[in-house]
C-alpha cells in the first residue's frame, strides 16, 4: 500500500469514527458503537504508523543511495596504500584534534576494516589512521559521519528529541544550566526620585551524564560476506535500542542512573473533575494555564489511550477539538497546537498528570562527546561470534517548570 491509499485509508477511518460520534448527538454511545470507534481509531492510528515508516524507509533508501554512489571501486580497493601527508589544521585542544582525525576518510576505512577482521591483519597505515580513536580501555570512537547518522536516527523514534528539546553535544562534566527564575520589573519614578530596585532572581539545575550501552552479537560469517553492510546493520540497530531507552528516560525517568524525565517536574495547571476523563473546558483552562511566552512553541502530550478519549471531544459548537494530520509528517491539532502521543505518558488514572502542555525547547539533553564501540572477539568465540558492545552517555532534564503545564486527574 502506497503513502496516497494509506493517507485515504486513515482519512476514511476518522470520518466514519466521527460519523458514529455525530449519529450518537448527546447520548452515550452503545458499547458495539464504542467497540466500532476503537477500532476505527486503531486503524487510524495505524495508518499513520505505517505512512511514518515509510518516510523513515525512503530518508534511509537516500542515505544508503549516496552511500552507495560514494564506494570505492574494486579496481581502487586492490592499489597498495598511499601515505597522505596530513592536513594542516588549527586545534585548540586534544578533543579537536580527536574529532578531526575521526571525521578522516582514512579513519573511517579502517573502523570498519576492523570491525570485520583482527586488528592485527590491519595494515601499518590503517593501524595508525585508529590509533587515535583509542580511549583507555580499548574501545574505539565510532567515526564522525557514522555519529552523525545515529544521532539524526535517534531524532525521530525519540519523542523529546522530535520535538524540538534543546540538545548540547561535546560538553564535558557536569553541567550547571543557569535560568531566570523571576524578573525584575519597571517602576514609575518621581522627578528626582530614586529608583527602585529591582532584580532578576537566577536559579541554575545540575545536568551530569549517564551510561547507555547496548550489546549486540554477529556471526562471523555475516561478517566475512563482503555483501553484508555492517555499517548500516549498526545504524539500525543501535538506533532502535538507544531510541527505545531515551524515548522512555526523558519522558518517564526517575533520574537514578538514567535521565530525569519530564513527568518528575512542571508545574500543576488544572485538576480534572473525573478520575479517567477530562473535558473540553478543562484543556482550554489548561492551555491558559501555560505562559503566553511559551505558548507559541508548545505541544501536547499524552498516551495513546487518552488521545483516543481527547479525540471525541466537541467544544460548544458541536466542532470537533482534535484535527488529524491527514499528510504525511502532519501532526494532529487540539487547540490549534500539536498533540503528540508517547505511552510513558501516564494513562488517565486517578491521581496521575495525564495531560501535558508546553514547549519543549526548555527541556535539555546533553550528549557527551562520542560514541564508543568494543569489540568482543574472544568472549563469543566458541559460537563463531563477535560481540559489539556500544555506549554513549547523555543526559536530559526539564530546566524551567513553569514551561510544562499538566492535568492531574481527580
């Protein structure tokens, strides 16, 4: 199925969910209507799944394109090595002489080179290209264009990265990130007068670093197919697993020896009424509740179970609050602002912050400087495998609470 007929599929889904909610009116919706909207919705929902999937398929197909179009020929591959003279830069410190040399073609060929095989079947020269991505316990810096492409890969399953959430990369240590915490304000003054004082107030949250490791295991022989692209089988992988642990630390993390997540902190906007439900008027309250400085940039966010819920609402009109985003990479609207659904979210439950509102620039995430591969020769060798082991080590935190508004259930 094609992006057009999945885009009408969905389309069609939502418009005959809304039909059963129109032919309802006022009056609660029988339990075979409500069964018939879930699944209209589910089938909604997973249109639109299938549409992002297929963008993420052809952002890749593009990149394995270039990818390909960029590969050195056989002919070439088979030429003895030529020494380089090495470019003349200007560095301030080892870290820039460090990512310079890892951004080198030269650097990147022997990565992989040995990835595949013994480090001791390396030539002199690819030996000396690695060298300097060596940390002290034997692990390598992964190259640069390979960390680029893992981190624009975690920007999409990563719900606060795809929002737009302020992101500091190559920081080292523990970083303090200062904020206004309350103005000053302007007072009128008499002829003469002194003036009053009047100062902004700073507070400043504590950002560190945690370590995120993912282990994954190949076959030898996959690994002496000349045809089988490590490189890309990496990416993907690593993405996949690092996205699924950031996706749920910054969102949900209690911060012990992971991220500090954005349900931990905020600010309290609206108590509903009900303990599973909300109401029209009480996300236009919440909405109101937020800053008009913040408002311009902010999103909702909520589990897929309380977006389905949100999504039969009517304002006083008898218009629809929620508007889908019928083409691809559209976001749904509540309010005029998009609504996003992450399930580390909490459901509608009594007590639980079930609806968030704000803008996601105020939440920091800091990546440390590189990614590290280790490769695992002798451990998995009785079962003709290598191990790679992979780490990075971020952070993330909501800086400002009065950014993020949220409903706290009855």
């Amino acid at each position: 199925m094609n992006a057009k007929q999945l885009r009408d599929k969905r389309a069609k889904a939502i418009a005959d969910a809304r039909a059963l909610i129109d032919m309802a009116g006022e009056k609660a919706l029988s339990a075979e209507d409500v069964a018939k909207y879930d699944a209209f919705m589910a089938e909604a929902k997973d249109c639109k799944e299938q549409l992002d999937r297929l963008t993420t398929l052809e952002n890749e197909q593009r990149a394995l394109d270039a990818e390909a179009a960029s590969v050195v020929p056989p002919a070439a591959r088979v030429k003895p090595p030529v020494e380089v003279p090495e470019k003349t830069f200007e560095v301030t410190s080892d870290e820039q002489r460090v990512r310079h040399a890892i951004s080198q073609p030269e650097y990147k060929r022997a990565f992989w080179e040995g990835m595949r095989r013994s480090y001791s079947g390396l030539g002199d020269v690819e030996r000396r290209a690695l060298q300097v991505g060596t940390d002290s316990e034997g692990g390598y810096l992964v190259p640069d264009e390979f960390e680029r492409t893992l981190v624009q890969g975690l920007e999409n399953p990563v719900v606060m990265r795809s929002l737009g959430a302020t992101v500091l990369r190559g920081v080292s240590g523990t970083r303090e990130v200062p904020f206004v915490s309350s103005h000053g304000s302007a007072t009128w003054t008499a002829e003469e007068a002194a003036a009053a004082e009047s100062d902004e107030a700073f507070g400043s949250k504590r950002i560190g670093a945690h370590k995120l490791t993912r282990l994954m295991k190949v076959s030898i022989e996959l690994l002496q197919d000349s045809a089988f692209n490590i490189e890309s089988y990496a990416a993907a992988e690593f993405t996949r697993a690092f996205g699924a642990a950031e996706d749920t630390a910054f969102v949900a993390g209690n911060g012990a020896m992971r991220p500090r997540g954005l349900v931990l902190d905020g600010t309290a906007g609206v108590t509903a009424a009900a303990a599973t439900a909300v109401t029209t008027d009480e996300l236009i309250r919440l909405k109101h509740a937020l800053g008009r400085g913040y408002r311009k940039q902010a999103v909702w966010l909520a589990a897929d179970s309380t977006v389905s819920i949100i999504s039969r609402l009517k304002d006083g009109n008898g218009q629809y609050m929620w508007r889908p985003g019928l083409l691809a990479d559209e976001p749904d609207m509540l309010l005029g602002r998009p609504i996003v659904t992450s399930d580390d979210i909490p459901a509608m439950t009594t007590g639980l912050k079930a609806v968030w509102f704000g803008a996601p620039s105020y939440y920091y995430i800091i990546d440390r400087a590189g990614i590290y591969f280790q490769i695992l020769r002798e451990l998995y060798a009785v079962n003709g495998q290598v191990g790679f082991l992979a780490y990075k080590r971020t952070d993330g935190r909501l800086i400002l609470d009065a950014s993020w508004v949220y409903i706290t259930m009855a």
